[in-house]
C-alpha cells in the first residue's frame, strides 16, 4: 500500500529544483507531454460494515445512515472509492472522490474506457444507461486493481 506519497505537477525544467530542495526524499517524477494532475480529493466517512478484505478499492455510496457502503447495484452512481480497510461497521472510511486512484476490477477494462459501477462495488465499463464515474488510465481483468480518474465525466452515458 502507498502511503505518504506527494504527487507535484511541474515541468521539464522545474525537476532539478525540486530534486535539489529534498535531497533526501525519494521522488519518482514522470512526464507525460505536459499534462496537470491534481492531488486526489478525499473525506472521511464511517463505514457501513467490515471491509477490512472485501472493501478496498471498491466503489462506495453514502447510504442513509451517513456511512460509506459499498455499491450494491450494477450502473449506479458512486461518491467516490474506498482507499483503505476499515474493520467494522462505524470505523473511519477514507474514501477518494476526485482524481486519480486505484480500483478493482470487475470485468476486462481497456484503459480510456468510460467507468460504472458493478453489481458488488468493482469497476465495469459502462453501457447504455450507466452512470459514468470516471475513466481507466490502465486496463485489466476481472479481480484485478487497476488505475483511474474519477470524476472527470460524471453522467449517464446515452
């Protein structure tokens, strides 16, 4: 799992500054033809029930409780994704709502494809009258994680 990682946007010229202010930092820098990203969106909920092995990375919803439930329902709309493995029912839920972030898997996905929700909280391509929750910046099979931006396009695909 990563944990304390700080995502900068910058250009060619900046990354010897920045590599040179933290000499001790291990920093990872990757260009992609000058495209921004933004620093992941996050809030915390408490959890409808123990995820600790069945949550992470699945898509989440608020239900009427106030608390962060997995989706339950193929095509729907989701707040965002659970981050991490809350243990019980009322525990502290991280949950991403903007931005880049892991997900699992509930079928093939190719990256670019338009994102919905599974029946069981896993990501799925979406067809004709899914709500989009984002798109795969990588691909992958059934069960496995893969990455995302979630919330670029929330709609209903026609």
């Amino acid at each position: 799992e990563e944990k304390n990682q700080l995502v900068i946007g910058y250009d060619e010229k900046a990354r010897a500054a920045v590599a040179a202010a933290h000499p001790g930092a291990k920093l990872r820098f990757v260009s992609f033809s000058g495209a921004a990203f933004l620093r992941n969106g996050t809030l915390t909920l408490p959890a409808a029930g123990d995820y600790s092995t069945t949550g992470q990375y699945l898509f989440v919803t608020v239900n009427s409780s106030g608390q962060a439930a997995v989706v339950a329902s193929q095509g729907a709309d989701a707040i965002g994704v659970l981050s991490d493995k809350p243990a019980a029912a009322g525990r502290a839920a991280r949950v991403v709502i903007g931005g880049v972030t892991k997900v699992m898997a509930g079928d093939t996905i190719t990256a670019d494809d338009k994102l919905t929700t599974g029946a069981d909280g896993r990501a799925e391509v979406a067809a004709s009258g899914d709500h989009v929750v984002g798109h795969a910046l990588t691909g992958g099979s059934d069960g496995e994680v893969i990455s995302m931006v979630l919330g670029v396009s929330n709609h209903i695909l026609a």
